[in-house]
C-alpha cells in the first residue's frame, strides 16, 4: 500500500504543476502579469539497508544504501519577480516600472491604506482622474445589439 501513496503523492504533484503551467499559459498576455512556478520537496524516506552494512554471509559490504521515499509534497508556488520586457504602447496613460518596485495607489474608499499594484493599463474618468483599466472575459460582457 505503500507503492500507491507514494505514486498518488507524485500524481498530485504532477497535476498541481499542471495547472501552474496553464495559468502562466492563461495568463501569457496578461499586462504586468508575474509567471510562477511549483516548488516540490522530498517526504520521508525509509532506510532499508544503511550504507555499509554487511549484505551476505562472505562479508559483503554495501557501498551504497537502500531507501525507500515516501513520496512528494509541495512546498509552495512562489511567483518570478523578474523584470519583463518594456514595449511602446503609444497611449500616454501606460506606465511601467524599469526595474524592481510596485505603483503605490491611493484607495478612496479607505485613505490610510496605501495597496501595491504591477504595472497596468490606465484610462481617464469623466472627474479627469486616472484609474486602472478593468478586465471582463467575453462571456461576462452585456451585448445591447444581436449578433449578425
């Protein structure tokens, strides 16, 4: 029973890096988007013979011990914080970092915090003050005329 928790372990790590690599993947165009990766460790491993034991009647000695793993675990998804490449957008409103740091932003809601964002895309409200540009899929936005 053993065997099966171990590849099951393995199979769930497998997947896990799956879906890492499909949101990196999904998210390929997204503006200011930072990729990440799957970090995965060891478990347990059990020593069945130690290095250097004798492994017959004659005096055999092993030089190299048997142990078997108990599986794999994950250990996080940490995110790649490195620099992107910069691009001419031609809309004065895009704005990029060169180099490490967020845009620090005002939030009216609650003035005594001040949130991070990534570099992002900006439009002009009616007031003339900026703020980031939303996002909707396809399928969320509200068709007022009948497709042809």
């Amino acid at each position: 029973m053993q065997a099966l928790h171990t590849a099951a372990t393995g199979m769930a790590a497998q997947e896990l890096n799956v879906q890492v690599i499909s949101n990196n993947i999904a998210n390929l165009r997204t503006t200011g988007f930072k990729k990440q990766t799957a970090a995965f460790q060891d478990l347990i491993y059990e020593h069945v013979r130690r290095v250097g034991a004798q492994s017959s009647d004659q005096g055999t000695i092993l030089p190299v011990g048997v142990d078997i793993g108990g599986g794999v675990k994950t250990v996080g998804t940490p995110r790649s914080m490195t620099q992107g490449t910069l691009s001419q957008t031609g809309n004065d409103l895009d704005l990029a970092v060169s180099g490490e740091g967020f845009f620090k932003i005002l939030m009216p809601t609650a003035p005594t915090s001040t949130p991070a964002t990534a570099p992002s895309r900006w439009t002009i409200r009616a007031a003339s003050s900026p703020r980031k540009a939303t996002r909707c899929s396809r399928r969320s936005r509200s068709r007022t005329t009948p497709r042809a």
